[in-house]
C-alpha cells in the first residue's frame, strides 16, 4: 500500500516548456487535489476532483490544466511554464462520504523549477 | 469556511507539553476544527479534529473551549521530531465543494533539547 505517490519528485523547465505532473493513489478514493506551496506560505488549492471524469478549479487555477481519466490518477499539467510555477506541489486524496473523520493524505511533494 | 488566527512560531523544551493555540472566533455550528502538521519538505499530515468535544488520539489531544472560539492542540511529550508547522483549519465536514482543507501559515514548532 504505497498511499499517494507523485512523479517527478525533482523537475527543472525551460521557461515556455510544458509538463505533467503525476499522481496517483491505490486507497480506491474519489477526491483528489493539487496543491502548491511557496515558500513561507501555506498550501493553496490549484485544482480538485470530486471523481472520475470530474474537475473543478481551486484557489489558483490559472496556467494550469488537470485530468482524472482514471479514479487512481490525477494528472496536473502546465502548458507553458513560467519562473512564478516555481514551486512545491502536493496531491492529496480522501474518501467521499460525510464522516468528519475522512482525512486528506498528501503525497511527499513534487519540487519545481522554471528558469 | 472560518478563518483561523495562529500565532507565528513557538518553541517548547523536548520532553514538555508543547500547547499551539488557534483563535476561530467565526466559527459556526457545523464546522469542525482539524489539525495538520508539515515536517519541512514533506507533504502535511493529519493529527486531530473535533467538534465540541474534547478529543485525544495517540499523537495529541485537542482541547475546544465551550464557546468554540478558540482551541488548543496539546503534544503532552514533545520530542524533536515534532518540530514542524502545525496548522489549524476549521471546515464543514460533508462532501459539499469537494471537502477542500484551506491552509493559512500555521505556527512553527521548535522543539529543543
């Protein structure tokens, strides 16, 4: 049971280059997430799925694109990155349902660059 | 969801209580208050929630006042591998807006010898 795994963990861009970003978890959830991290600064939502074939837009969506062809995939894509994408990104996944105690799991992060 | 008030950093001798306080003075009925930590580079990992009652699991216990304004997350031995950034974050629980955790900038841990 390896969680949520994300792939790459370690990626430099050329300014303008494009990239996907991998993630993928084996607990059967239907939520997932994509985050990204600044530093100093607390996570901030890029994109979610409420399940397969569903996305929505978060906090800051702009630049980036998301697919979940798969219930165990989501994938976060930039088309043409820029020096502000620099950053830290985390997915995360739970399960549906109205329990309270349904809790996120975060993968270890994906580090960034665009020079 | 409510905005939660941390203070900025903190430090706690190894083997004391280590208390992080956390202000939601807008708090409402419906919301619960979670706790999550980072330990630096690492993805944030969850450690408690309630909702009006006192909770302990076995990483921490979680104090709610009874007007749920304010809360206090209570690591009763601290050890050097907590030192992190802990993060207070008050949602509904549910499936409404896909349950979407809202992270402020939480408060640094240090916990010393």
């Amino acid at each position: 049971n390896a969680g949520v795994t994300q792939t790459p963990k370690f990626r430099v861009l050329k300014t303008g280059q494009s990239m996907t970003l991998l993630c993928a978890q084996d607990m059967n959830h239907e939520y997932m997430y994509w985050y990204r991290q600044d530093p100093g600064m607390g996570l901030r939502l890029i994109h979610y799925s409420v399940g397969e074939g569903t996305t929505a837009k978060g906090e800051v969506p702009d630049g980036y694109n998301v697919s979940r062809l798969k219930k165990q995939n989501f994938l976060l894509g930039l088309e043409s990155a820029a020096p502000s994408q620099t950053s830290v990104y985390f997915c995360a996944s739970r399960f549906t349902g109205h329990s309270s105690g349904n809790t996120i799991y975060f993968g270890e992060g994906s580090w960034l660059t665009v020079v | 969801d409510a905005k939660t008030t941390q203070p900025t950093s903190m430090d706690c001798a190894e083997g004391r209580a280590a208390n992080l306080p956390c202000n939601h003075s807008t708090i409402s009925g419906n919301e619960y208050v979670y706790w999550y930590r980072q330990i630096h580079s690492q993805g944030p990992q969850y450690i408690i929630h309630g909702l009006k009652n006192n909770e302990t699991n076995e990483m921490a216990s979680l104090i709610i006042t009874e007007d749920r304004k304010s809360s206090t997350l209570i690591l009763p031995h601290a050890t050097l591998r907590d030192t992190a950034v802990y993060y207070c974050i008050v949602r509904v629980a549910g499936t409404g807006g896909g349950n979407k955790l809202t992270f402020g900038t939480g408060t640094q841990l240090k916990v010393e010898l």
